[in-house]
C-alpha cells in the first residue's frame, strides 16, 4: 500500500494530496490512458498552472471543464479550478447543443459570479455532477470538500490496502463513479489508469498486467468483459484483488462467472446516490436476498421511515458526513427531501432480518395496481435475468378495475422470447399482482445521459403506441 494514512487523515480537502505526492513520489505515474503518461509531479505543475492562470483572468465561483479534452487534460482542468478554490462543473460530451445550452442558462449566476475567496475549506463547494432528472433533462448537484475526503477516506478504511493500490476507471470522467475512482487513485498515491472509450479488451489487458489491483466498473461493463472472457475462453486473471460494482443493480447470478475470471479479487457491490456518496455496501454473493443492497458503511446511519407491513417497507433517510450540499439552477428541488441532518432521495426499502438494507425502487416510480403498491424495479431485475433480456421498463397503464395495470417494455436481443415463458418466470419469483399482463419489445431503447434507461421517453411512447400502435413503429408486441 503506497497511501500513507497520516497524510491522508491531515488533508480535509480533495486536491490537496496531490501536492504531498507530487514531492513524496515525484517519479511515480499518477494518470496513465494507454498513450499518455503523468507522474505527480508532472501533474501537480499542470494543475498549478491551471489554478493561477484561472485567478490571473478573475474567473467566476464556478467553472465548467472543457469536455472536448481527453481525460488526463480534463483531470488537470479539473484539479487546477478546485486548486483556485473554485467550483467544477463537469458537463457530458453527449449532451446535445439545445440541452448544453439550456444547463449553462439553468447555471445562470453560478457561471458569472465573481469568486469570493481562493483559499478553499472542508465545506466550500468545489464539484457539480449532472444526473439525469426524472424529465430526461440533466440535474445538477453540487459537492462539497469534505463530503469527499470523508467519501475517499470510508472507502480506505473499509477496504483496506488493495483499495489504496492502483485503481482502473474505465469510463467517462462526467460520470461521478469513474470519476470518484480516478481521485482515489490520486488520493492513495497509487495512481490510477483511464480509457478514452471503453474497450473490454483492452481492459482485460491492462488488467492481467497486474498495474491496477484496484478495478471500479458499472455491471455492463463487467458483463462484457465476462461474455469476451468466455468466447476467447480466457485464462483468469490473478492480478486484481478488489473490484467495486456500482451504477446498477449487478446480476448476481453472474458473480461465480466474474470470481471464476478474477479468482483473487474481493467483489463488493456498494449503494449509493450522486447526493449521498455511499450508503451500503456488501460483498457480491449468490446466495443473497435479490433486493439486499448491504449493510450502512461505519459513518452512515439509516432510517426507514412509516415502515408499512409486512417488511416494514418505507422511505429510505440517511444521515451522514458525505451528503451533497443542493441542487444547482432549475432542477428540481424536489427530488430529495430533508429533515434536519437527514436527507431521502426517496428510495424506498427495509431491513431484513439479517441486518441487510433492501432496495425496493423509488417513490415516484411506484405504481399501484389491485390496490397495492408495486415496485418497477423489482420486477425488472427478474425479467433482465431471463435470457435475452438486456434492458426493462415496467410501467403503469390506467385500468378502471385494477387501477392500474402492468405492462413490461423489453430490450431483447431474440425474436424467439415467448410472453408465457417471461410471464412463467415472472411467477416463480413474485406475487401474481406483480406480473405484467402484456410484454412489449422495443427496437430502439432510449438511454439517459448517464447511460440509464430513459422510463420517462418509454411511458411516452407507450402512451403513443396504445393510442395508435401504428405511430410508434419500435415498439412490437410479445405474443
């Protein structure tokens, strides 16, 4: 383990590390995208660079990072705003003009305000992250200092040394997973290696190298790297010792497959939020509840409020020292709730009898049909464990019996997936309620920015297509 802990615990501020190892381990490579190398000191002169040539021009409180940079140019920007005691935004390169446009006008005054101070503290502001909200349209939030260092720092401390070695981050720096893994690499002095576009061969390599212990991935890219392990018949891969899984709920029942590829790796699912860090964690086994999530990291409490029976399913409130500061522009203000130190992005769960939180969908996506709540989420993780089902969206359709009734929009990969046999599955794993009455594929399934399932543009085009099949042609039934 490079990290030396008695640095780490004296630094209450994100890029300060940089500069410890930038004289401790001058030489050492600290980004690395299979072309271009920095070591830390070449970083830290970059970053001061950056910093000073930021507060010679006055640049406002708050400025974005050129996302037409490769990354390890983007890290530099990045650093170098938060070095001036500034505020990074960090913008997608997918983002369509209109919607680039209409973000910087939702910004507004963050954009143009003069900065206050350079000299940063533990609760200034120094990130904003987009989600994409619940219209499709990106949500910013904003971070401060010590809701990451206390982030970096639990995550040290819960997962010792392999996760202080050097980390791959195989995605897109405006993703706040990679780019959480990219500053850890930087804050343990270990380093860290990043690709421009995702390649699970090249992963792979960089992997059996044995140069990055340390693997932080989202599950689609784990399962292609899986479905190459598996045509090339693969021999495992014994350098990596830790791989941390979040973005998405992982296939469990992939995780023998994954262990078999990586036989000396710890696999830890985590839970989390962009505006909470972590909340739970557990180590990736089969055998465990479908909707367990993990027991709360040791700075995170949990609180399930107006538990309902029989569960004692409720809302989800978390209180810890990693929580987001607000939400930037017109987002909506809505989307978390607050009660004093306590904050729900209203997730819905409960904890079994095993101490494990479980993961049941989120409020606004609940439906509710033959008068009792159902969960989206939870049928959709049985129906993406069909065979063929790459994607799935339950959505609710007005019934003026049941209320509502259930009807599943699938991304299938064959046209051979028969609606009794997802209904069959259906049923062996939930109540009859549950089950959807009607399947539909759809040809052409619409992702978020963030490279989420779009259930907002689905319940449209459903609505289109149950009005007029005819206007929506992507969509087909399944008989």
């Amino acid at each position: 383990m490079v990290c030396l802990i008695g640095v780490l615990v004296a630094n209450t501020l994100v890029h300060a590390p940089l500069a410890d190892w930038a004289h401790a381990r001058a030489q050492a490579v600290a980004m690395d995208d299979g072309h271009t190398q920095l070591t830390f000191a070449q970083l830290h002169a970059a970053v001061e660079l950056h910093a000073q040539a930021l507060t010679n021009r006055n640049a406002p409180a708050t400025v974005f990072v050129d996302d037409r940079l490769d990354t390890l140019q983007q890290m530099v920007s990045f650093m170098g705003i938060i070095r001036s005691g500034r505020c990074a935004a960090v913008s997608d390169p997918d983002w369509p003009s209109a919607v680039r446009d209409n973000v910087k006008r939702e910004l507004g005054a963050a954009l143009t305000q003069p900065s206050a101070t350079q000299t940063a503290t533990p609760t200034s502001p120094f990130y904003i992250g987009f989600t994409s909200g619940s219209t499709g349209m990106p949500k910013g939030f904003r971070r401060h200092h010590q809701s990451w260092t206390e982030s970096l720092r639990v995550c040290l401390d819960t997962f010792g040394p392999d996760a202080a070695s050097c980390v791959m981050a195989p995605g897109r720096f405006s993703h706040s997973l990679f780019l959480f893994g990219m500053v850890l690499g930087l804050w343990s002095g270990a380093g860290v290696v990043v690709q421009e576009r995702f390649s699970a061969p090249r992963m792979m390599d960089t992997l059996r190298s044995g140069r990055t212990p340390c693997l932080v991935a989202v599950p689609s890219q784990l399962l292609l790297m899986l479905e190459l392990a598996s045509r090339r018949n693969t021999a495992p891969i014994e350098g990596v010792r830790l791989i941390l899984i979040s973005g998405a709920r992982w296939m469990r029942d992939r995780t023998t497959a994954l262990q078999a590829l990586f036989p000396k790796a710890r696999i830890v699912e985590f839970y989390g939020a962009s505006e909470t860090s972590f909340m739970a964690w557990m180590d990736a086994d089969v055998s465990a509840p479908a909707q367990a999530v993990g027991r709360p990291f040791a700075n995170v409490d949990i609180d399930i409020r107006d538990p309902q029976p029989p569960l004692g399913t409720g809302q989800i409130f978390v209180r810890s020292p990693m929580l987001f500061t607000d939400y930037v522009g017109t987002a909506d203000h809505t989307a978390a709730v607050r009660d004093g130190d306590w904050l729900s992005v209203r997730d819905m769960g409960y904890f079994d009898t095993q101490g494990y939180l479980c993961l049941v969908g989120r409020e606004n996506r609940m439906l509710v049909t033959q008068g009792k709540n159902l969960f989206p989420e939870e049928v959709e993780s049985v129906l993406m464990e069909c065979p063929d089902i790459a994607n799935a969206s339950v959505q609710g359709v007005p019934d003026p019996i049941r209320g509502q009734h259930v009807v599943a929009l699938l991304n299938t990969t064959s046209t051979h997936v028969t609606a009794q046999q997802l209904a069959s599955a259906c049923r062996t794993q939930l109540e009859n309620y549950k089950v959807p009455k009607r399947f539909i594929a759809c040809t052409s399934w619409p992702f978020t920015a963030s490279g989420k399932t779009d259930h907002p543009a689905l319940a449209l085009m459903l609505q289109q297509y149950l009005s007029d099949e005819s206007s929506t042609p992507c969509l087909h039934p399944i008989l």
